[in-house]
C-alpha cells in the first residue's frame, strides 16, 4: 500500500479495567491508543467488568481517548434505563463515548438471571436500539413496541454528541448484518478472517441500501485478538493458551486463523490485509494470559501502529 493509499484508521485496545481501571485507562492513552473498550458479562469462566461502569471510571482518570463499549449485551438490560446510562456517560466523559452492542447467548444462565428469555436477545436488540435513538435525540418520545412502552418520556441530559452518540453493532452472522445497516454507524465483528470482513463489508452495504440509508453510512471495524512477539510461535503459543482458557475450548488449530500473531513486522502485514478488507478501526484484544498484556500492549502502540501513522 503506497502512502496515498493509506485511509485514516483509527485503533483501540480492549482492557479488563476491573481492579486497576483508572489506572490501566491513564497507561492506554499515555500509549496513544485512539479508543479504549471492555465488554461485560453478568457471567464468565473469568472476571470480567460491567462495561458502563469500568468505562465511568476510566472517563474521570482521561481525557482524549474515546470510550467504547465492547460489548453491551443490550437485551439484558430494560431499553430506556440502558439510554440513560448511555446518555450519561457521554456527558461524564465529555463527549467520548461509543455504544457498542452485541446480543450475546453463549452463557445462558446470565439471561435466566435477569428473566430474559434466551430467544427473545436478537429482538430486544433491535428494539433497544430505536428506543435509545430517539430518547437521545428527542423529548416527549411516545413508542409503543414489544418489549417498551413509553408515553411522552424525555431524558435529561441528553448526550453531547449531536445529535446522538455513535452505535456499534458487534456479531458474526448476517442477522448482525441487517443490524448494524438499519440501525448503526460501525460494524465491529470478531473472529473474523480479512476475506470475512471484506464479504461482510460488500454484504452491509447492500444491506444500507435496503434500509434507505446513505452509501458508505456504516464504518468498518475489527476486534482482533492480538499477541505479539519477535517469535511467532510463541506468540501463538501464548494466544492458544489465553483463549482456550477464556472460551473453554481448545484454539490450537484456529489461532493462526483469527488471531493477529506473530513478529510486530508479521502483524504488520496481517493488519494491512485487515485494513484492505475494510477495516477503519481495529480494536486489539489480549490474545495473551494476562502475565504478558502489559508488554503485549506496548508492542502493539511502539513496534505495529507507526507503520500506519507515519505515513497519516
């Protein structure tokens, strides 16, 4: 890729911001990371936030880096409670924050434990979404849907970002497809192949079309395990050991697949592949035990991203 061909891509990293969230927030964007992300579960085979609050921590130790929910599992939570907490965020955070959303399902009993029905998460999704798109946007909003009903409701503040915060939809199957082209501006999916992004990509934009929305509305992301070393195998070594740990399954024989590993000039050259299918943000997950994430990190912000900003 020549450096006229380089597009402004904008990268993040993925951060467990539990116990120490202030303080790993402050050393993510001391690195020059352009967003910082954690996920939530009720339920997981390791500790894991509650994104909303572990990104409100990090919104008070900040003050550039966005702030990015990666993920929301959004049918778990009661639609306009969930545009509250999203409206308040941004306007704790200045303006900094992103709504990412997955429907999540791999962990049943987190939906037992809240009373939602497993099958209902893709619906109550999608109704979430237009629910917190008009309590950001308008006052007075009357919705009568399946699983939300409001009668002249206003929120307040509303979010600063005008004239709402951006949505994510997180996923790998089509149905996040339709998702993000009806109701999101950036696709973030994970486990991907660049060929996956880059057939997704085509699919989205066909899909945008449908719904009446303007070509090149929805922005392409990645969220890419990553673990870098100057040697490879033990960058794989060590990504195979995080993942089948954290997913209870053995990704010894797909590791080298989904995982950016490897040498930083052999992650490098996966990234451009990422980024020639699409990608204009990256997200980098710990694809390490955690003994490794802070070198991990630092490998990714001093030896990976320069040979995409130098040329910017």
């Amino acid at each position: 890729m020549s450096d006229g061909e380089n597009p402004q891509i904008e990268f993040g990293i993925s951060a467990p911001l539990l116990w120490n969230a202030k303080a790993e927030a402050q050393r993510y964007e001391a690195l020059g990371f352009d967003y910082l992300v954690t996920g939530e579960h009720v339920m997981f085979p390791i500790p894991v936030a509650n994104t909303l609050i572990s990104l409100a921590a990090a919104a008070g130790a900040t003050e550039r880096i966005k702030l990015l929910s990666g993920i929301v599992l959004a049918p778990l939570y009661p639609a306009a409670l969930l545009a509250k907490q999203v409206a308040m965020l941004d306007v704790v955070s200045g303006g900094r924050f992103e709504l990412g959303v997955g429907v999540g399902g791999e962990f049943p009993k987190e939906f037992e434990a809240v009373g939602v029905p497993l099958k209902e998460r893709g619906s109550r999704t999608d109704e979430a979404l237009q629910v917190i798109d008009l309590l950001l946007r308008e006052q007075d909003v009357t919705f009568e849907g399946r699983f939300t009903k409001l009668d002249g409701v206003s929120i307040s503040p509303r979010s600063v970002q005008k004239p709402r915060v951006p949505f994510w939809v997180a996923g790998r199957k089509e149905v996040a497809m339709r998702r993000v082209a009806r109701y999101a501006e950036g696709w973030l999916p994970y486990m991907y192949t660049p060929e996956m992004l880059a057939d997704s990509m085509s699919k989205i934009e066909h899909l945008t079309a449908e719904a009446g929305r303007a070509p090149g509305t929805v922005r392409g992301g990645m969220f890419a395990f990553t673990c870098v070393h100057e040697d490879r195998q033990t960058a794989l070594d060590l990504a195979n050991k995080q993942l089948s740990k954290q997913y209870r399954q053995d990704f010894s024989q797909i590791v080298d697949k989904y995982v950016i590993a490897g040498s930083p000039d052999e992650c490098v050259a996966r990234l451009r592949e990422y980024v020639d299918a699409g990608a204009r943000t990256v997200i980098f997950a710990g694809g390490c035990p955690a003994g490794y994430a802070e070198e991990n990190a630092s490998l990714i912000a001093e030896a990976v991203l320069p040979a995409f900003r130098s040329t910017l």
